[in-house]
C-alpha cells in the first residue's frame, strides 16, 4: 500500500462506505476479529520485536514482547472475556414524571476511528487502542510514526493477513500524511504523543468535531514516604527510568524524596541500575536511545542542570552515542529545564521533600501528570493522595503497574490526555452511548401538549416545582436541600 495522501483518502472513501454496509458487526464477528489479532500476535512476536530493536538501534527483546506484544494480546483476551456485557444494551430509570415507560442505553459504533501512533512503544501504541476500537464494532485506519519505518512494515504485512483494508489499513509517511490524517473527517481519534502535538491534533479535528483520545504524558512523579522501604523504592524507581530507557510515557520523571534519606536513596538508586545492568553498553538488555537527536538533548539537559549547580551521579559509563545509562540528579532546581520539560530518557532527578503537604504543593502547582506514584505505608497519605491530587492513574508500591490491568482505563487528565482507549471506558469511549426512551401508548403524554394552563399541568408544576416565592434565599434552598 501506498503511503500517499491520494490513497489515504481513498482506504477513507472505502472504509466509510463499509460502515454504511455494515454499520453494526455483531458479537461473533467482533470476536473472531480479536481472535485472529490474538493468533497474529502470536505468530509474528519475533519479527515485530526484531523490527522495533532495528527502529531503536538497541531494544531489549524482552521488553519488545512484553509491553508492545505481550500486552496487547492479554488486552484481547479481556476483551474476548466481557465483550458479551460491553455489548449488551444497559437499561436506565426514567424520570419519576415518565414511570411506566422504558429507558436504556445502545452501544453503537462511532465508524472509522483514527489511531495515530508513536514511536517509542510503536506496536501497543497501533494495536492496543485498534484492538478496542474492532471490539467496539468500528473500522480503523493507523498513522504509524516516521521514526518506525520497519516496524510499520511489519505490523502492515500482519494486519494485511488477516484484515481487508476497508476493515483496517496501515499508513506509514511523514509529517504531511500524519497532518492529512488528522484532517481526515474521521469518527473518532486516538492520538498517542507530546502535549504539543497532541494540540495540533485536537487543532485539526476540531474542523471536523471529531472527537478525541489523547494519551501524552507529561513529569510522572515518584513520592518516597518516610514510612518506605528507601530500598524497595529505589529498585522500582530505577527499573522504571531504564525500562526502555526511559522512553515511555509513565516512566517516573522525578522523585521527591525526604531531605535526610537522599544520600540514602541515590546510593541505593545507583547500586540498583548496576545490579540490573552490569554492562549496559554490552547489555542487549539495555535499550538505547532512539535517534541521535534524543540523546543529543539528553546531554543537553544535563549539561544545562550542571551548570546552574545540580549535581549527577552517574550509573556507569556509556557509550558516547545512545548508549546512556541512568543519570541521578540532586540539588536541583525549577529553573533546570530537566524540571520543566518531560524528559523520556533515563534522567532521575531527585528533589528533597520533607513532608506530604509539600509534595502535594510541588505537583499540584505543575500540569497535571499521567501518572503518579507512591512509595510508603501510610494509609492516611495514599488516601490523600488518592483523593486530592489529579493525575491519570496511580501505582502504589511500584510504578506503572496499572497501565496493565486489562480492567481499568489508561489515559490522562488535563495536559496529560482527554480520555482513554483501555477496559469498559474504552469500549464506551469508541462506542457512542445511545439514548432510547420507549414511550408506552397508552401514557397520557397528550397532557403536556397546548393548549397550557390545564389543571393538570398546573398540578404537575405544583409538584415538581412547588409554589414561587421571590423572598426565598439560595442560602435557604441549600439549607432545605441539605436536609432533605
């Protein structure tokens, strides 16, 4: 297939006037749908990890097949397991004014939905929110990113087998064909990437009003309790900044840590990379940084920290190039850009917090995260925390651990994402919700037509509205609704 505007156009054409043909698939065909996803999957694990190690330079097989193959066929099999209930019409209460009469909810499918994909998970980023947008009935086209030009073949050639392009089609290309994506009067977009991006994305589908899904991370924090195991934090902290080298959008950005466990918890930081890593250079198992460019800013980020009086604890050596290990980074400040932008990379800055009012001051007064974690036993503080602090999902003991659980939802809050595209919201989310009221033919609705001023219609505004008084206060009718 051609990656050429015309033809993108042209899978659009197409897949819209199989929507029209066949606007709702029923449960069976939605299943056998996710059961060939889940047997390509399988078979083709080696050769999409090989394609992603390729696109990186350097990626941990391991990690290829259990986040970005792996996930996704245990997101099918939950599927698989509940789209019987997602499916089925959910029935509602009507208003106390219309008893009698029946009201539910109809999962419809929204049509064509858009998946544009990023890079640095290029496979669960494609096929995750595709698995959910098949379960929910629609059809999908994926824009894939310029920067995973092998794996885009790979997964074009797996999905070629076993879905017709007007079902699901794959679009690699550059920045013009992802702006012409965008542009597409789609159904519905799910769109994985940076705060900026994503505002271009939610720029262009606003010509349409397409509705969107945006998933775009932002600086997770990483909260150490006094009451934590400072060891057990620091092997979690370090497993999350070097899983895929930090490149992933849960990764944890920071750590804010008490003022006198920090020596503490760098040293136990460090010791914990280099158990993982002993030789990272010569590790397979150590992923690189994507692109000359990402580790280029890397190094910027921590010369600029340097120079305005951070200090770096390094894990161990590099490579030079885009082997670069674990870097933790004490006396910091807000002015270091490494606190003002997203990092994706395998950065750890460290900042001294003394108690959980603090800590909540110092998120809470920056753009929401997509997630946020917590080290510590105290019940009271994962409460508050819990409650009072927004961010799109939250690990307790561990970092982002709840990103895998098939039954829970996956995206962001504020600059951190609109929605999600994972578990029972995600089906709603691709489904439009339905409205059907039954209306009873014998139901007396003729009362409420003109002419006006019946008895009964004073009645029922008596009712419902009870009589007016100008003199009554909205202080008092808090005061009764408080009451009541």
């Amino acid at each position: 297939m051609k990656d050429t505007i015309e033809n993108l156009n042209a899978v659009f054409t197409r897949q819209r006037k199989a929507c029209l043909v066949e606007p709702y698939p029923e449960l069976a065909q939605r299943k056998r749908e996710l059961q060939a996803v889940r047997v390509a999957l399988q078979r083709y694990q080696d050769r999409l990890s090989e394609a992603m190690s390729e696109d990186f330079g350097r990626r941990s097989e391991f990690e290829c097949k259990m986040l970005d193959v792996m996930f996704p066929a245990l997101q099918v099999d939950h599927a698989l397991s509940n789209l019987k209930s997602w499916m089925k019409p959910q029935g509602r209460l009507t208003d106390w004014m219309f008893i009698t009469n029946r009201a539910k909810v109809v999962y419809q499918p929204k049509g064509v939905v858009g998946v544009i994909a990023a890079w640095n998970f290029p496979i669960v980023e494609a096929v995750g929110p595709m698995i959910m947008a098949l379960a929910a009935g629609n059809r999908v086209m994926i824009k894939m990113s310029e920067y995973s030009p092998r794996s885009t073949v790979v997964l074009r050639e797996m999905l070629a087998e076993i879905f017709q392009e007007d079902l699901v089609a794959v679009f690699g290309g550059g920045v013009d064909l992802a702006q012409a994506f965008a542009s597409l009067p789609l159904d519905h977009i799910v769109f994985t990437g940076s705060p900026t991006v994503g505002k271009e994305i939610m720029r262009a589908a606003a010509a349409n009003l397409t509705p969107v899904t945006l998933e775009l991370g932002g600086k997770s924090p990483a909260i150490v309790a006094r009451s934590a195991s400072i060891q057990a934090a620091a092997r979690s902290i370090a497993h999350g900044k070097a899983f895929n080298a930090g490149q992933a959008c849960v990764a944890p950005d920071y750590a804010l840590v008490p003022s006198v466990l920090m020596n503490e918890f760098v040293a136990a930081t460090v010791s914990a990379f280099q158990r993982m890593y002993p030789d990272p250079v010569n590790d397979a198992n150590y992923t690189s940084i994507a692109s000359d460019r990402h580790a280029d800013r890397a190094r910027e980020l921590l010369a600029d920290a340097v120079a305005k009086g951070a200090k770096v604890t390094s894990c161990g050596p590099g490579d030079g190039k885009r082997i670069i290990t674990m870097q933790v980074v004490t006396g910091v400040t807000s002015d270091m850009r490494i606190m003002q932008e997203e990092l994706f990379n395998p950065i750890l800055p460290v900042v001294a917090c003394d108690s959980l009012d603090e800590g909540i001051g110092y998120i809470t007064a920056r753009p929401r995260p997509l997630a946020l974690y917590y080290f510590g036993k105290d019940a009271d503080e994962i409460q508050r925390l819990t409650r009072d602090v927004h961010s799109g999902g939250m690990t307790i003991n561990d970092w982002a651990w709840h990103v895998f659980q098939g039954d829970l939802p996956f995206g962001g809050s504020g600059n951190s994402g609109i929605g999600s595209w994972r578990g029972p919201e995600g089906f709603r989310e691709l489904s439009h919700s339905k409205s059907v009221l039954t209306m009873n033919r014998w139901f007396p609705v003729h009362l409420f037509r003109p002419p006006y001023g019946t008895r009964i219609q004073r009645l029922v505004s008596k009712v419902f509205l009870g009589n007016a008084d100008p003199a009554l206060s909205i202080a008092e009718c808090t005061t009764a609704t408080d009451a009541v």
